[in-house]
C-alpha cells in the first residue's frame, strides 16, 4: 500500500524509540510557566504548522530529542524519528549588533527594576517596551529573524523535530532566562558588564564621594588580638568552643539550595528533578543529623526503605 492516502497526505510515521533522550517537564498542558517561556512558544503557535505542534509536544515529552546546542544566535539539536540516524536540526535566530546592546542597556540602566530582576535571574515584565522603545524586539517577529532547518524528508518547516526543540526550549528559558539575551546574541555575562559600564558612565558628573575608612573603634577591634609567635600552637590548633556550630538541626526546607539553582539543564530523568532528588536530600539530612548525634540507624529499616 502506498504511504499517500487518498487525500494526498503522508501517513504519520512511528518514531524509533529514543535511549537518554531529554524530556520535556510538562506532563501534559502547555509549556513553560513563565511569561517569557509562553511567549516564546507562542512564536511557534503562531507559523500555523498544524497537527505537526501536537506531534512535536509529543516528541518532547516521549524523549525522542536527544541533544540540544545552545550559541550566539544558534541551536543544533539531534531528534530521534522514524529512522535509524538522528535527523540534525539548526536553528539560526537574528542577533542584535553591539550598538543596539548598548542602547539596550542604557535603556535598561534607566530602569532600576530592570537590573534588579535580571540579576536574581527573572525577566522583568515590560521589558519588551525596552526593546520596542529602541526600535528592537526581544522575541522573533518576522519570519526572517528565525530560519530552522531538519535533515528528514518532512517539507514543511517548521516540522514536527522542530517544533519538538522547540518547546524543550520554552522550558529551558524558566530554567535560566539570559538564555534568550543569547540567542539575541549576548550571554548573561556581557549583558552585565555593560550595565555596569553604563552605569559608570552615568556616575561620571556626580559628586566624588571619599574613600570609605575603617573607623578607629573598629581598627582598635582589628589590632586588639596580635598574632600568635608559637608555631607548635598554630599548627596544632587549640579545642574548639562548644557553641561553634550552633544550633544543629534537619533544616526546615529540603533541598533549599537545590531550589535556589533551579531545574538541571535539558533534564533526561523519567520523574521531574526536583521530585527525583528532593526526598534524597530529606533522607540524607536525617541520618547526617544522626550521625553528628553519635546515634546509629538501621539502614535496612522500613522507614528508610520507603525512602529508598
């Protein structure tokens, strides 16, 4: 039997199934929970593509992309389809010339809140009218600012590998939101260092303030103890005061460090990170509590087999 239907159409192929592929978070709804990651699926949403997007949600969360490449203006990824080699997928977004990142960056100077969220790792809300107020956009608009390329046979483009990178990319931007700065063509680093250098700039004209001093009741604290001469006392060190941990105790949020670094970049697991780790972490701060207590537990117990 031919694969075109009667109707002229390709009958969907059955991926190969993918070993180690990066899978999508959502379970299922949309993608991405912050405003910026749905904005950028709704460039997607908005070529028209189909039944290919329903596809592609579908390949992003089955695991079939099994590598994603993020540069300056590029995306290289791998997808898993119905054969044997990987199809290759690029995508090339327009980046912006230094002289826009610099009228970008005073634009965002003036902006006190601006700097603010982008350095505890939020994209502030009116951002785009930054952007649009120095005759820019932070998102692809045109066609001509987004090319995307798939090494399989599908002619429309984007198409459904693509459209599959495409939404593990929206996630990737909740996880860390410079990386849009760096399809744009700047990465988190550089955009600081230029804030900082416009912020310079404008400090020039303002009154020099003196040099910050330590205060002589300070310095007196500083001098008061002289250094000890005793060299078997330095190396041998001296007991330590009973209180010089303090307080001792499983801490009241798990895995809060965790948390504050966010989601694994591309995560390949079956279950969500954090949800995968955070009762190894709860586990971990029980028997280490013990363990500083002087008191031993039975690994093999029940408690700790649920855990397990």
């Amino acid at each position: 039997m031919s694969r075109l239907d009667s109707y002229g159409y390709f009958k969907p192929s059955v991926p190969r199934k993918a070993k180690g592929g990066i899978k999508a978070q959502s379970k299922r709804g949309t993608f991405g929970e912050s405003w910026w990651a749905k904005r950028w699926i709704v460039v997607l949403e908005s070529f028209n593509i189909g039944a290919r997007l329903g596809r592609g949600r579908s390949y992003a969360r089955s695991g079939q992309v099994l590598s994603v490449e993020i540069d300056k203006g590029k995306v290289r990824a791998k997808v898993q389809g119905s054969r044997p080699k990987p199809y290759d997928i690029k995508m090339e977004i327009k980046t912006l010339s230094s002289d826009s990142w610099q009228k970008l960056a005073k634009a965002f100077s003036n902006q006190a809140i601006f700097a603010a969220k982008l350095l505890a790792g939020e994209m502030p809300e009116d951002i785009e009218k930054a952007f649009k107020g120095a005759g820019l956009s932070l998102f692809p608009e045109k066609l001509k600012d987004l090319e995307t390329n798939c090494s399989c046979p599908d002619w429309s483009n984007p198409c459904k590998h693509i459209a599959a990178v495409y939404y593990l990319l929206g996630e990737e931007f909740d996880r860390d939101p410079f990386l849009i700065f760096k399809l744009r063509g700047m990465n988190r680093e550089e955009l600081l260092e230029i804030l900082g250098g416009v912020s310079k700039k404008a400090d020039k004209g303002r009154s020099k303030r003196k040099p910050t001093s330590i205060p002589e009741k300070e310095k007196d604290i500083l001098l008061s103890e002289p250094l000890c001469a005793d060299v078997s006392i330095f190396w041998n060190g001296s007991s330590l005061p009973e209180d010089f941990l303090g307080e001792v105790r499983v801490p009241p949020v798990p895995a809060a460090l965790l948390k504050r670094l966010g989601n694994f970049p591309f995560w390949r697991g079956k279950e969500r990170f954090f949800e995968a780790l955070e009762a190894v972490y709860v586990r971990s701060s029980t028997h280490g509590l013990d363990v500083f207590l002087g008191e031993r537990r039975n690994l093999d117990s029940p408690d700790d087999k649920n855990h397990s």
